[in-house]
C-alpha cells in the first residue's frame, strides 16, 4: 500500500509540475490531466484494494482431518476406553506402564488383541480391515507413550 501512494505522490507531484511550467491550469490539456490522474488512481484501488483485503483477512483455514485411527479408536473402543482408561478392569487401561505390565507394548501385541479380543474385550477382526487395525493400534501405543495428552480426551 506505501508503494502505491508513493507512487501516486510522485504522479501529482509530476502532474503539478508539468501544469505549472506549461501554464495550462485553467486550460484543456489540465482538465484532461486531472482526469488520467483521478483515472489511474480509482483504478489502480480498484485492482490493490481486492489484495489488500486478502492480505489482511485471515482466511479461515479447513479443518485438519482426523487419523483414522483415532477415527476407529473413537467409534469402536472409547465406550471403554475413553481417553485411554478401561471402565471394566480399571488397572488394564492404555497407559505406558499398564500395556508394558501386561506384554500389549508393541503394535502387533495390540493387532491381535483388537482382532482377537481376549476376556471383556470382543473381537473387531470381522468390522475393521487390516488397515483399521493397524491404524487403531498405532494410535493407542502413540497415546500411550504421551499419556492420552493428545488425545480428545487426555487420560483420567
């Protein structure tokens, strides 16, 4: 915007200039000049004050997807599981220390619990793909390993 009124200044100062040394202020050729001025000027706003706006206003930016496996892990495990704890056998939850406790620390520990189910917890090996599956155990053994900090809801 500063370069554009410099820019401006400079035309009027050369337009001023132009007029006083040619004498043609009460003339034609003055009146046409101030017309090209005031042209230049409107439509050069025209152009910058669209940029300018979109500049200066935020766009609001898309919601970022959410993984899929926090998308499997809200729909098929949270009823139990919400933020990591277990609602049915409460030293069994998701933190660290508990999947370590219980040898379910590595991804293909928790792959087979979610395929297979064991105990309170069904089997999801006949609703979910591979891919879910391993997406879902990825996301728990991340959550874990912060604490459920990042999770919709940390853990309790």
């Amino acid at each position: 915007m500063q370069i554009l009124l410099r820019s401006v200044q400079r035309f009027v100062q050369s337009f001023n200039n132009l007029a006083w040394n040619n004498r043609v202020r009460g003339g034609r050729t003055f009146l046409v000049l101030r017309i090209i001025l005031i042209v230049l000027i409107m439509s050069s706003l025209m152009f910058v004050t669209p940029a300018l706006a979109a500049i200066e206003t935020p766009v609001p930016l898309p919601p970022l997807p959410v993984p899929l496996g926090e998308r499997i892990f809200t729909a098929n495990c949270a009823a139990c599981h919400i933020g990591g704890n277990n609602i049915i056998i409460a030293e069994k939850n998701l933190s660290k220390d508990a999947l370590a406790k219980y040898e379910m620390n590595s991804i293909a520990a928790i792959k087979t619990q979610v395929t297979l189910g064991k105990n309170a917890m069904p089997a999801f090996g006949d609703n979910l793909n591979s891919a879910e599956i391993e997406a879902v155990a990825r996301y728990v053994l991340t959550q874990s390993q912060q604490d459920w900090k990042r999770s919709s809801v940390g853990l309790q």
